[in-house]
C-alpha cells in the first residue's frame, strides 16, 4: 500500500484546515503500519496489553463509523466487529487479516469524507447517544484530530516495537 502523507497548511479557512488535519493523522496511522506483515501487525506491545496496530486499525474504523455516519450521517448501521457496540471488541485482531481491516477502515474513511463534505456547514448538529448530547460536525471533526493523534502515539511505540522504525 503506498501511503501519501500530505503536512497541513499553516494557512487555511477552518473546515480545509480540519480536513487536512484529519487525513494527516489518517495517512499517519497507515504510514505507522506501512510494510507490515500481518503477523506484524498483531503484535503485542507488553504484557498485559492487548494492543496491536491492526488493532488501532480496527478500532478507527470503529470511530469513524460511529461518528461519522451513526451520529453525523444518522445511518442505522452496526459496528463492525460487534454487535453490542463495544469498541474495544476490534482491538483484538484474531481472525483478522491486515488487508481486511485496511479495506474495513478505507471504506469508512470514505464515508466520513462523503458525508462531511455533503454537510452544509460545520454547525450540522446531531444526537451523539454515546454521551447523550448533541455534537457538532465540527465537535466531530476535532474529537477525530484528536482521537488519531492518541492512538498515533500508541502506533509509535507498537511500530518500534515491531522493527525500530522511528520518527514516522
């Protein structure tokens, strides 16, 4: 998979500069896992830890659905990997291949985008039942910078755990 990483502008109107934030942080976290073996990316980071990259893969796949098009987009639409609405079910990676899961997380990164780009402004709002309150569009958008950034950290420390690689 090649991966582009495109840095964000220093200037730009808002919504640009939340897009081009939010697919730096996604082409980070496929940067991290660039390479890999599948067996690679089910690797452990330290007991007792469960977590892997394909693991944050799964899981932002996960939280782009749900916020994007559960709660922004109002799609009556299941998680992915459970059933009961429980995002930590895609940290385990077991019977999962990488190639799923890219395929998986891509998909619903292409449905964020569609349904962010038809919204008609970042003050779209809508009902998000995890916290049991309206959000905005742009209360989605930054919760997203934020929740890559997170787990880009962890994939930093996963990723050099697997094969030195730094700095990604």
């Amino acid at each position: 998979m090649a991966v582009e990483r495109i840095g964000p502008p220093s200037v730009a109107g808002e919504r640009e500069m939340l897009r081009a934030f939010l697919d730096y942080h996604r082409a980070t976290l496929a940067l991290k896992c660039d390479g890999l073996s599948d067996e690679e990316l089910r690797r452990r980071s330290m007991p007792p830890s469960t977590l892997t990259l394909l693991g944050l893969v799964r899981h932002m796949a996960e939280v782009e659905r749900a916020w994007f098009r559960r709660v922004i987009g109002k799609e009556d639409v299941p998680l992915v990997w459970s059933e009961e609405d429980d995002y930590q079910a895609a940290y385990d990676p077991s019977g999962s291949t990488g190639a799923e899961a890219f395929a998986a997380w891509q998909a619903e990164v292409e449905h964020s985008r569609r349904i962010e780009r038809a919204a008609e402004s970042l003050d779209v709002v809508a009902y998000a039942p995890r916290w049991d309150e309206e959000v905005s569009l742009r209360l989605v958008m930054l919760h997203m910078i934020h929740e890559y950034a997170r787990h880009n950290g962890h994939a930093d420390f996963l990723r050099e755990g697997v094969d030195g690689t730094v700095g990604v």
